[in-house]
C-alpha cells in the first residue's frame, strides 16, 4: 500500500482529470465519463505523472469518500460525482430519496439561498448528504459549517428528480427555496 500522501496527491490528481479538465493530459472522457486505464496511466506519464495500475487500483480502494469507480471490466475508470467538465451525463438511475437530506454549507452563502434555493453553480448537480456528519463535513470545507435540512420526499412527491451516486451523495438539479429549513 502507498504513502497517504500518494494517495490523496493522486486523487487529486484524477479528481482534476476526470472531473474538470481532462484536457491538461491531452484526453477526452467518453459521454458518460468514463476513461481507459491504460490511456490515462500513458497519457499522464507523457505529462509528467507517473501513475501504475497498482496505484491506481489503491486510490479506488481506499479513497476516503470513495470519489473514483472501475467499470465492471476493470478497464476504465471514472469519477462517482463532482464533475463540472461538459458533455459528461453520468446516466444515474433515478431514486427515491429519504424523507429528509442535508447540505452543508456557510453563512456568507445564506442570504443568497434564502432568495434563490440552492443552485448548482460550477458542477452538474447540487450536492445533497444523507446525513448531518456527512454535510458538516462538506461546510466545513469553507469555515464554520451550516447544515440546511431538504424535504426530499416532499420534493420529490413534487416531481423533482433525484439520483444517488455510486458513493452515496445525491444529486438534484436544484433545491427551490421552499424546501428548505434553515436551522439558524
Ligand atoms: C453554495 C465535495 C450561494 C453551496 C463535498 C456550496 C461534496 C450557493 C457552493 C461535493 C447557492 C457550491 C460538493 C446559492 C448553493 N447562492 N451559494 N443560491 N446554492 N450554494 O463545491 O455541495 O471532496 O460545488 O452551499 O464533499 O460544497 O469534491 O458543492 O457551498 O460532496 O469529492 O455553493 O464536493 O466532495 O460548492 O460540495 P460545491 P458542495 P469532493
């Protein structure tokens, strides 16, 4: 097993990658997001990163929100969510969610959300947890962590689609304001 620290610059790395810009080694996901192993192993070795199957296997395995899937075949690999590069679809499947989910997020953010829901800004999705500890986490990416609580099961009895990454987060297209609960 690899030095914590490999791991996590490598999931940067591939969060980089396979997330926002495939372009700085030079490669294109396919539509739903996927890129083979062995282009990526050899295409960022070509720009100065060197990377093995092994390792990669490691990231996967051991990453701490489990960011990165394999296919089935073990032949290509991509990000479970986040992504904010075009032409991505990650093809989910739709899900009925728990009654209530989180987001997690901060106070400078507040007046805004109160006025417009909470919106996906620069990613595919809005980002949604299914429990406080998880979306605590998430906010206290940007400071001291706020936890707004979604009435997803009304949202969706509304019509509001909801998908669930392979990683657990769900995923929603936007949150209007009148399904959320601000706690403050
Ligand atoms: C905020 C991490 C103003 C929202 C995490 C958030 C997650 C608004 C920020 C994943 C707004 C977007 C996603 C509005 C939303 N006005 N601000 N109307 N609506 N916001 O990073 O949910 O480590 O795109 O509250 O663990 O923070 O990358 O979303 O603060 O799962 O794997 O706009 O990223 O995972 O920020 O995080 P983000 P997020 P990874």
């Amino acid at each position: 097993m690899k030095s914590n620290n490999k791991l996590v610059s490598t999931s940067k790395f591939l969060s980089l990658v396979l997330r926002h810009r495939p372009e700085v080694i030079g490669v294109q996901l396919d539509p739903e997001g996927w890129l083979c192993i062995n282009e990526l192993i050899a295409q960022a070795g070509a720009h100065g990163k060197a990377l093995t199957l092994e390792l990669l296997h490691d990231v996967v395995a051991t990453n701490d929100k489990k960011r990165f899937a394999l296919s089935d075949d073990g032949l290509r690999i991509r990000a479970s969510q986040g992504h904010s590069v075009s032409g991505v679809e990650l093809n989910l499947e739709q899900k009925t969610p728990p009654e209530i989910l989180y987001h997690g997020t901060v106070a400078a953010f507040l007046d805004s959300i109160r006025a417009t829901g909470l919106q996906k800004r620069s990613r595919h999705h809005v980002h949604l947890s299914p429990d406080e500890e998880t979306a605590t986490k998430v906010g206290s990416r940007r400071g001291k962590p706020i936890i707004l609580r979604i009435a997803a099961d009304t949202m969706h009895r509304d019509g509001h689609k909801f998908y669930l990454s392979a990683n657990g987060v769900w995923l929603v297209d936007a949150v209007p304001p009148t399904y959320l609960t601000f706690s403050d």
